[in-house]
C-alpha cells in the first residue's frame, strides 16, 4: 500500500466488516479505500461496502444494534451508517455493477489492517467513478488521481467498452490518453469515429 490511511477511517471499516460478519452478511470494500488497497492514495471521506440488495436491510439492523446511526436515503441503491462521525455508505447498485454472488466471487480477498475481506477489482472501481461523471459532478481529479496511480491494473480496453454510453467517460479517456496515462495509444472508440461536423 502506498501511503498510509488513517486510523479513524480503518477502525470504523473494521468495526462494520465485524458487525457484518457476525450477521453472516457478504461484502466487498468499495470506494476509494478499495483504490487505497489496490495502491492508490489514501481517502479521507468515508467508507464504501459492497452489499446485496436482499442484505441491505438486515445490515441496516445489525448496524443498528451494534450502537450505529442508520438511515434509508431516497436513493434506491445504498443505505447509510455513521460511526463516530464517519459515513458508511452499503451499497447494493453502484454506477456501472450490480453486486449479486457472482460479484462477489470474483473479488479478491486482502488483508485490510489485518483483517481479510473482499475487496472490489480495479476496472470494477474506474467503471464505477466514470460512470458517475455528470454534467453536476464532472469532478475529474479524483479519478484521474486513481487511474494515474493504479494504470498497471486496469484493463483500459475493458473499461473503455463498459463506459462507451458516457460522453463524459468518453472525454475524460481521451484526456488519460493524451497525458500518457492510459495504456493504449489509440483514443477512445467513439472519439475515433466521430468528427466536427463544421463550425466555421
């Protein structure tokens, strides 16, 4: 791991991964401490799990009663947890994966401050944070720091085809490209074919 995470954020990841276990609950690290494990940088701003919709609402009440503050946002893909003032958000429907058995399985297990756990694959994460972009939250900084950091891992022909619908995923390859950042040498599929069609 290349930097160190704090402590706050670890001992609340690992106080949820032992509640959620204890209820017999799968999950998968998601969100930037999933970058983190992979060898990005460090997060600061909450913890992600990956959950099951059918999970979602036992995880709500083993959370509960382990003394943490829950709620159900009007979002219908994640519900929300606090640990001494850290979020935790569970998701079961993320930008880009649905989370069933067959995603959990193919996430690797990590030790993660000595506790294993699935974590969630590389593309899986990039997928997710392009698909995200929108014309209210076209923040490109934090991606780009994770797809410079993580380049080696990503499989950028498998994400290109997963992100293809996006214009903004579309634009923001093609910027990793031009930075020599991504891999491949060719820009973005649809980027190829189209063409100014002519403003004088």
């Amino acid at each position: 791991m290349a930097a160190t995470q704090s402590d706050e954020i670890l001992n609340v990841l690992k106080t949820v991964a032992r509640i959620l276990r204890e209820a017999d609950i799968d999950f998968a690290l998601g969100g930037g401490l999933s970058a983190w494990v992979h060898g990005g940088p460090p997060t600061e701003n909450d913890v992600d799990i990956l959950i099951r919709e059918g999970d979602a609402e036992r995880a709500l009440s083993a959370l509960d009663a382990a003394g943490l503050d829950t709620a159900r946002p009007p979002e219908d893909w994640l519900v929300k947890a606090w640990d001494d003032g850290v979020l935790v958000d569970l998701m079961y429907e993320p930008s880009g994966v649905v989370v069933d058995d067959a995603f959990l399985e193919q996430c690797e297990t990590h030790s993660v401050a000595a506790v294993r756990m699935r974590v969630m694959p590389v593309n899986d994460l990039l997928v997710g944070k392009m698909l995200a972009l929108t014309e209210h939250h076209l923040d490109f900084a934090p991606i780009l720091e994770h797809a410079r950091a993580l380049r080696e891992q990503i499989d950028w022909d498998e994400v290109e085809q997963r992100t293809q619908d996006s214009p903004f995923a579309r634009a923001f390859l093609y910027m990793l490209t031009e930075l020599g950042i991504r891999e491949s040498t060719a820009a973005p599929t649809r980027l190829r074919e189209e063409r100014w069609s002519g403003v004088a």
